[in-house]
C-alpha cells in the first residue's frame, strides 16, 4: 500500500534508496509519512524511544547534547537530503540526542516499528537497507573524526 | 613574471606603507598596503603572493586577497601564528613593510569561463581565494553555477562574513557555509565541508574546481569531488611550503620535482596527486 504517490516518488529518486526494487520501495513507502516542524520544534529528545528514522525534504534539524547551565551543543545539522537517525536499528532503540528544526523543516518519516518487522521478516530487504545505513554511519564517522581533529587550528596548541 | 614583478629585482623588498589595517577575527587581520617611495599601478593574478617583509624580524609568504580590479593597493590578510605573523599583527598605520612579488601560478579563472566553478575552502584559504571570486563577479555571465563552499571552526572563525552574506544576497551565486563546532545560537549548518560537495548544485562533469584550505581538509576536498564525478584535471588546489626566495632559486619549498614557490601555489591536482598525500617530502 503506497499512500501517498509524491512520496513514493520521492522515495524512488532518492540517492539512499538506488538500486532498490520496486517490491522493496513499496514496502517501505508504506511506512513513510510526510512531518513538518517549525523552527525551534523537536523532531525527538534524548532518551525517547526511537521508533522512526528520517529523510529531509527541505530545511534543518540540529542534532543536539544539552548541557546543564550552558548552551546546548550541535554535534551536526541535517539538512535537504539528508537520512536522519539510526538509533531505530540499535538496541534499545531510544534516542542518543535531541533534534531540533533551525527552521521550518519538512521530513519523510520512516516508522520504525512497521519498517523493523518487515526487516526480520525478509532477510533480503533486511540486508539492503542495513548495507544503506553502514553507508550513512561510515560517512557520519568519518566527517565526526574531521570535525574533532581540528582541522582549521594552527597545530600546535 | 607580471609587470610589478618585472620593475623590480625580485630579491630586494620595496617598502610598502600600511595604509589600513583591519581586524578580521581574533587572530586574523588585513592590511591594506601602498607603495611607500613613488605611486605606481599594480597588478596581480588570483592566487598569487607576496613575499612580506617585516623588518628586523624575517620574511614571509602571504597570498594576496584583494580585487584584482583594484590596481592601486595591495591587500593582504594574514593569520597570526607565529613569530612573523604576530609581528605583522602589532603593526599599525604609516609604518613601512618590505614587499616581494607578486610570486606563483594563478587560479586559472579565464580557462574556467563557459563552466560551472566551485570553490571549496575552509579557514583562512578564503583569503587567497577571494581574489579569483571578485574577477569571476566582475564577469559573472561568462560562468555557468558558482557555488563557494567555505568551512570553519566556529561561528566566531568565519573570514569575510559580510561578503559571504552578500555574496549569498547575490542570488547569482550558491553560497554554503558550515561550521565544525557551534551550540544552540547558530542557526547555520554544522558539519564539515566536504559534505556540502554532495549536494552542491553543479554540474560535475562541466566544473572547474578551486580548493585551498588545510592539507587534510583539502584531500578529503579532492576526494568528495571526485566522487561526485569531477575530473582531476579541473580541480586546483593551493599548496603551502616553508619559503626563502620565493623564485625558484633556493630549494626551500621543494615538493617532489616542483617548486611551490614557482611552480605553484596553485597546481592541477592530478599534477601533484602523488605527492600529495606524502607528508615532509
Ligand atoms: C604560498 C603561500 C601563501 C600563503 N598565504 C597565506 C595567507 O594568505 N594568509 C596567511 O595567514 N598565511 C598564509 N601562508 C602561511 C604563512 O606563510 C605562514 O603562516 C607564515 O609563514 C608563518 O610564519 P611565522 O613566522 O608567523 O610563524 P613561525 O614562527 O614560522 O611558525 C610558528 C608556528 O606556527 C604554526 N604555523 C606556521 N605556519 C602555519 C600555517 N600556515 N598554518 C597553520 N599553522 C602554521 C606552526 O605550528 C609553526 O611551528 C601562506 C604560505 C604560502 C607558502
Ligand atoms: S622558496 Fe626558494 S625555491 Fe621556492
């Protein structure tokens, strides 16, 4: 069931889903749905249960620590194209940050719980998605250990 | 060697007068300098540099960051990291400074004419960048997309905020900026540069690439552009060695069979592609 054919489309053409096939799409264009936040809204909070990921369609999300007594701090924002969230395939599935719209964002969510049963039910769908997220994962690791080498300091501080 | 060059012995400083000085960022500020003996017309490529002399203190590459348009001055914005550059950094208006050059390879902004251009760069590599951004402005029909990409550490660390907010107003022009660390305030992107590249509205297989920044930003640079299908050839990158001459004499920014100094800075990457990646060659 595809109930919405913008999305299905969306889904499609979206660079994390090729070389999916069609049976593949449909099932998971079942689990999507269209969310929109405004600025300063949550998208998620740290701790809550991690039962969706995301696509953004448009806009911002800032994944976010809080620390008592001072500004929270942005690990990275998740801008247009982005694929948002992993916690939903790792035990205990909840949230490892907060995510909050920098501005009036539009996201595809993906429910994880209907997206998780599918997966143990069809080892084959459940390989091509997870082999998607490791892409997602490598790529977040990799711009993490750039972020924190300090790549503009002067080397000897 | 261009005209200024070729007025003057390229081994003896001229003295320049700093006629402004300007505090970029908490350690990075642009002098303005004019020819302290007799006025003279002075021109430059995008990406070339001087050799700065402060006196009594020692001698330095610095690229220039002015509008090449503008033949009256020569302007310079340097980051303080050292003992000369923190020399430079106390200096104030009327006092004098030795000049050498214009020195090096250009970017080559006329060849990228009939392309889309992109320009990666992070930290103070803005700064020997913005004189090709200025030339590709003053004749911005001749491009197809222009999209400047430009990292820094903070939001407190962004070079030339103003022109990069103008230059985004421009609606001529894609301009991205990220920063690596920020909290809660910042309503920009975090992140690091390399991925603004995957979604940078270009066409990779029509691009000329410009990038200048740290080495290791810069590699992953190069990398990230190549994925997205841009030819080796079309990306130019600038490289930084420890100089003396500046002209090919001494042997001090030697990389590989090149000379930085003469040979660059600014280099076709598949020209250094293998030597890239080798640290103290
Ligand atoms: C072709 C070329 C163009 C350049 N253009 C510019 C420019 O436009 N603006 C600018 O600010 N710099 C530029 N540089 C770099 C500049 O030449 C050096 O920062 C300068 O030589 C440092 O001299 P110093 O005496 O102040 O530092 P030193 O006393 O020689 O060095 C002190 C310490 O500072 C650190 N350091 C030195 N150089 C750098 C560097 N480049 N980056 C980070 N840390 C460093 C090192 O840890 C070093 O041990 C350019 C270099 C080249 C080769
Ligand atoms: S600085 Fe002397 S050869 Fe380059």
């Amino acid at each position: 069931m595809v109930q919405d054919m913008g999305l299905d489309k969306l889904i499609r053409d979206h660079p994390f889903f090729e070389g999916m096939d069609d049976e593949a799409l449909e099932l998971i264009a079942g689990c999507a749905a269209n969310e929109r936040f405004d600025a300063g809204q949550y998208v998620f909070r740290e701790g809550q249960p991690a039962d969706k990921f995301y696509m953004v369609r448009h806009g911002s999300v800032a994944l976010e620590v809080r620390a008592p007594g001072r500004d929270s701090i942005v690990l990275q924002t998740c801008d247009d194209g982005d694929v948002m969230g992993w916690s939903w395939i790792v035990p205990p599935f909840r949230w490892k940050w907060d995510a909050r719209a920098t501005r009036l964002s539009r996201l595809v969510s993906f429910d994880a719980i209907c997206l998780r049963g599918k997966l143990d039910a069809d080892p084959a769908l459940g390989y091509a998605m997870y082999k998607r997220f490791v892409r997602v994962i490598a790529e977040r690791l990799a711009h993490a250990r750039l972020q924190m080498i300090d790549l503009y300091g002067i080397g000897k501080e | 060697m261009n005209q200024m060059a070729a007025l003057v012995d390229p081994m003896v400083p001229a003295p320049f007068r700093i006629e402004r000085v300007k505090k970029e960022l908490s350690d990075t500020f642009t002098l303005d300098l004019v020819p302290a003996e007799r006025k003279r017309s002075i021109s430059f490529l995008p990406g070339q540099f001087n050799m700065l002399y402060v006196f009594g203190v020692g001698e330095i590459p610095i690229s220039i960051s002015g509008d090449p348009g503008v033949g009256d001055k020569i302007v310079h914005t340097t980051r303080a990291v050292g003992n000369v550059t923190n020399a430079m950094w106390k200096m104030g208006v009327g006092q004098t400074i030795g000049v050498r050059g214009p020195f090096g390879t250009a970017w080559p902004v006329e060849e990228a004419e009939g392309s889309d251009v992109v320009i990666v760069t992070g930290g103070i590599g803005l700064a020997p960048l913005r004189p090709a951004i200025y030339q590709i402005l003053a004749n911005r029909q001749a491009y197809g997309n222009v999209c400047i990409m430009y990292g820094a550490r903070t939001p407190e660390d962004i070079l030339f905020r103003k022109e990069l907010e103008k230059w985004r107003g421009q609606f001529d022009m894609q301009v991205d900026v990220t920063v690596d660390h920020a909290t809660g305030r910042w309503g920009g992107k975090v992140g690091v540069v390399t991925k603004l590249i995957g979604r940078g509205g270009f066409d990779p297989h029509h691009t000329v690439a410009f990038v200048c920044g740290p080495e290791v930003m810069m590699r992953y640079a190069v990398d990230t552009l190549v994925e997205r299908g841009v030819s080796e050839k079309d990306i130019h990158v600038s490289l930084e060695r420890n100089m003396k001459c500046g002209i090919g004499f001494c042997g001090h920014c030697q990389l590989g069979g090149d000379f930085v100094c003469k040979d660059g800075p600014v280099f076709p990457f598949d020209a250094v592609a293998d030597r890239f990646v080798i640290q103290e060659l």
